[in-house]
C-alpha cells in the first residue's frame, strides 16, 4: 500500500495531485498500480467502481483537471487503466468529491434523482462523473454532444432516456431553481468565457500551480522504476539509457497489459509532463500535433481542416479514452486496427522522430514493417505528427465498419484521398486498416485510379485491383470474405458520394 500525507513541499520521488481541495501527497506507489484500485483499497473511496478493467464500460470514471492557461480543464477518464503516478500535477475528482458540505446533492446528481436515471446503481457513479465533465465543459449541450458525453458509460437496466434527460435537466439547478454553491467547485465554463473567475477557481488555479514540476519525477519502488521527464531533452536522454522502457502517455492500451494480461512492467517512462509533446500548431502547410497530444485535441484540430473525419474521430472509442489517449501512442503502438492510421496515410503524414539530439522525419506509410512492428530504431520515440493542410483539389474521406456505431473495433476502416482534375484523377492514395496485419496503402488500387477519368468503370477496375492488395485475414470482428467485399464497397462509396451520379436504389443494386 502506497504511504499518503497530506504535503506541500515537492520532493523527486513523491506524487502530488489535488483532491478535494487539499494538496496529497504518495510516497512508495507501485508505477503501475491503477488509480481505481488506489482509490478503493488505499483511499476507502468504493463509489467509483470496477466494471470491466479496460476502459470500457464507464464504472470507473473520475474526472482530471489540469491547467489550461489561465483556466483549468475538466476531463473525464477511466480509473482502471489510469496509473497512479500520472496524476501528479492534477486535480483528481471522484463521486464522492461532489459532496456538498451540508449533505446536498450536486446539480447532475439532484438531475440523475429527479429523472430517474438510476436503478441498480452500480454504473450511477460513473454516468455521474461523465455529466459532471460535461457540466463543466459546455454550458448548454446539444443532444449528440449528451450521446457522445456518455458513449463510455454502459447500463444494462436504467435504460439511457431518463440519463440522457437529466444531462439536459442538470443546468437548471446550476443556474436556476437550486444554485450550485461554489463549495460545489462551480467554476464551470471559465475556459468558454472572458469572465473573471471567482474565488474557488482562483484557489483552484492556485494550488494546481503550486504543484507543478519543472523537473522530472522519477519514482523507485523495489526493481521497478518510474520516470516522468519535463522536457524533450529529458526524454531524449532518458530514453537513449533506457530503450527497453516502456513509453506510456495515455496508458488507454498499456493500462490493459496490467490489468487483464498481468504484465509487469519494471520500466516506465511517462510522456504526459513534457509540454512541448503536447503542442498543437498550425502552420501554412502542416498541421504539426505533439505526440503527447490527447486524441480529443488531436482530433479537434485535425476536424478543423478535415471536417470529413468528423464521424470517424467521434466513434473513436469514448470520451474518456480520447480524453487520456493520445495520437502518438495510437500511431507508435503498431495495431492495425487504429482508426486514425487509414485516415493519417492517407493524406501524407509524415512522423518526426528522435533518438538523442538527432531526429529524422518518415511517411507514416513506411512507418509500419510488421504486425505490431514499427521503423523506431533502440532508444527513438515519435517526437510530433505533421499532417498537410487540405488540397482543394482533392476529395477525401474515411469509413469504418463495426458491430456497433458507438465504442467498438473496426473490421475495416478504410481511408481514400483523390485529386480531380478535369475529371481526371491525378493522384490517389487508398489506405485500409483492420484487414491485415498492418495499416497499409494499397498501391494496385492506385494505379487503377492514377490518370483515368473519374467514372464508374475506372472504380470498378481499381475495385478488382484491392484482391492484389490484401490478403484479409479472419477473426472474431469478420470473414476474410466479408472484409474482401467491403473493402472494394468503401471505395464504390467514396465514388458515389464524390460524384453523386447515382440513386440510392441503384447503389444498392451494384452491391448486391
């Protein structure tokens, strides 16, 4: 069991995070210990709860909230595969911490009661930390932005009209009927306004700021050993002394080799406090993101240019996974199922790398060698993302094929980038994922495209070109024979919605 204090004086090997409004500090934590077993075992804190271990099911959520200039951010996560260690520099925020101080209920708690969004229970906590993130986040959500808020969060007897209803009703005891006190942390929306913030976010604000680290943390517990660098150099050095470490920054895929594959892992090195990886610029060319960058803000900026990728981004897991994951991990661990590889190939995505004080930059699409096998040499990491700006020229799009719409894996994803001119195509790049044992471009289909006229019987010819491509593979999420036809249908599709030639009954006849 972790040794816990309350501490204000920083030392290298101690974790310190806000809760409640009091700075706590943890000595001796095992790197890898989730923040869920933390709270349960060493805290007494049993409202959040276990569900599912791998961030699936939403039992678990807490909310995080970090600094964001001259604001604080509030994020929802899942504490199962969260690690301890990561939240030093933070404010964590659990059911319990909506407590008032004379026993009333916080506004989306009084909400959930009134409609009644629960019945069991056991998944109240974590449906009620995801609208407390939304509650601070957006003044007044529109129905998707509620469906996507809660799309980590499962119930399998409540049902999700009367949650859903009581995301919409939870404002009005925040600013009408019953007033939220600020002892209820009410500094909602102090990032979305030019307002002054009041008293209790300026205390906020404050004891964030007075547990910042201009150092690394570096954590040794037994043979296991923990470093959290503050800055690229740090990383760099660390990385060259330690290539066997394990780089984690979201831990949305790490936190799963811990708890369903029990993995020990004796070397860690953590990326979420170098700040320089969590940059996102925009230039006249590039969109330049950060490895550290979280999916949520990755994804933001890269909507802003490519409002196709929309629908993708957003049924990319959950919230609370975008939120703690990042799109440097999603590219460097290698799995041919990450949705946002197809997309990225696609355009031309290049990954700038280092090893030391060297880098060198590589297409994304050389990037990957073998299943779960990358280009990093020993010791090299992704140093940042540059993807090129839109070309007018070009049409482009990404679809993905799963069970479910909601937080489910691709049996394929596809991702298509075609320059016109004069009903000419001039370039193509097609890219699909989830049907082989990498992400891959599938250059026989772009052959059949390059310099033929943008027609039918040019599609159908690159359609019957993909067979050279891939060999798909077969498993629980589909048939060699069902990614084969879907893949050549994707493209139909970008055909017909690039052109619009075609009905809707005669799109289905030609698949059938």
């Amino acid at each position: 069991m972790a040794a816990i204090r309350r501490k204000t004086t920083a030392t290298n090997g101690t974790v310190r995070f806000v809760l409640d409004g009091e700075v706590v500090a943890v000595d001796h934590v095992d790197p890898t210990r989730t923040v869920l077993n933390f709270l349960r075992e060493d805290l007494g804190r049993t409202g959040t709860k276990e569900g599912c271990a791998e961030g699936d099911c939403g039992a678990c959520t807490v909310v995080l909230g970090e600094l964001d200039g001259a604001a604080v951010r509030f994020r929802a996560v899942n504490a199962c595969i969260q690690f301890v260690p990561t939240l030093d520099g933070k404010e964590l925020i659990t059911v319990e911490s909506l407590e008032h101080a004379n026993g009333a209920l916080h506004p989306v708690q009084q909400a959930m009661v009134d409609c009644h969004g629960s019945q069991c229970g056991f998944c109240t906590p974590g449906f009620v930390m995801s609208l407390f993130a939304l509650y601070k986040s957006a003044s007044r959500p529109s129905r998707t932005d509620i469906n996507d808020a809660i799309a980590g969060n499962l119930c399998r007897c409540t049902g999700y009209r009367p949650i859903v209803e009581a995301a919409g009703r939870m404002y009005e005891y925040g600013n009408g009927t019953r007033k939220a006190d600020e002892n209820w942390m009410n500094c909602s929306f102090s990032s979305l306004t030019d307002r002054q913030p009041s008293r209790s976010e300026r205390d906020m604000i404050e004891r964030l700021r007075s547990i910042q680290r201009r150092d690394m943390l570096a954590l040794t517990t037994g043979n296991r050993l923990y470093f959290a660098p503050a800055r690229v150099a740090e990383l760099a050095d660390i990385r060259v002394a330690h290539p066997e470490a394990r780089i984690v920054a979201g831990g949305t895929d790490v936190g799963l080799w811990v708890t369903k594959q029990h993995r020990d892992l004796d070397k860690v090195i953590y990326v979420g406090n170098v700040a320089e990886l969590k940059q996102i610029a925009l230039t006249d060319t590039h969109i330049e993101i950060g490895a550290a960058a979280s999916l949520t803000d990755a994804f933001a900026a890269l909507v802003g240019d490519y409002p196709e990728f929309d629908e993708l981004f957003r049924r990319f897991a959950s919230p609370p996974i975008r939120n703690a994951g990042t799109l440097g991990g999603n590219i460097a661990n290698g799995s041919p199922i990450g949705d946002s590889m197809p997309a990225l190939i696609v355009l031309g995505t290049t990954l700038v790398l280092q090893k030391g004080p060297r880098t060198r930059e590589l297409p994304l699409d050389e990037f990957y060698v073998a299943y779960q096998k990358t280009a990093l040499e020993p010791g090299e990491f992704v140093l940042r993302i540059r993807v090129p700006k839109p070309d007018a020229a070009a049409h482009v799009r990404s679809y993905k094929i799963s069970k479910r719409f909601d937080q489910d894996i691709s049996a394929v994803c596809g991702g298509y980038r075609i320059a016109i001119e004069d009903g000419v195509v001039r370039s193509a790049r097609v890219a699909y994922g989830g049907v082989s044992a990498i992400p891959k471009r599938a250059p026989a289909c772009e052959r059949a495209l390059v310099d033929q006229p943008w027609n039918e019987d040019t599609v159908r010819a690159a359609m019957a070109a993909l067979d050279r491509d891939y060999t798909p593979l077969t498993d629980m999420r589909a048939s060699a024979a069902y990614r084969k036809l879907v893949t050549k249908n994707l493209l139909y599709r970008f055909w017909v919605e690039t052109t619009g030639q075609y009905t809707a009954t005669r799109v289905l006849e030609s698949f059938a």
